[in-house]
C-alpha cells in the first residue's frame, strides 16, 4: 500500500489513480541501497524490462534517479 510521494504526484497528473500503481524495491549487485521502480498496471513496459533496462545504466548515472515510473501510453488527443 505504500507509494513513494513523487510517483504518486506523477501519476494523478496523467489523471491516473494511484492506487494502480505496483511498487518495487530493487537492489543491483553494484550497490547495496535499493531504487523504487514504480510502474502502473496498464503500462506496457514490464516490470523485468523496467529492472534490466535501469540496471544497465552505470551506477553513476543511477544515482542521480530518485524514482523510476512506467506508465500507459498516452496518446494525444
């Protein structure tokens, strides 16, 4: 039941509701301190995919991200 402030922020701006929102702790062999990977349930990324994807960017990089947020795809109007 826990949402990290910033991904809920986020996602009620895309008129989204937060509670669809499934939230990850993940923690990369290169540093012990875990990121949160917040991710809709609608969106078309995978979870798997969200975690290879982030975990293949180096460390330096990764540390400047504070939470990471998958959502659908939004199409224009």
């Amino acid at each position: 039941g826990w949402i990290p402030e910033d991904c809920k922020k986020r996602t009620e701006s895309y008129n989204y509701l937060h509670f669809e929102i499934d939230v990850y702790n993940v923690t990369y062999t290169d540093c012990d301190n875990p990121w949160i990977l917040c991710r809709h349930k609608k969106s078309t990324t995978s979870k798997d995919h969200m975690i290879n994807i982030f975990g293949s960017m180096p460390l330096g990089m990764r540390e400047y991200a504070r939470h990471i947020l998958a959502m659908p795809d939004i199409t224009p109007d």
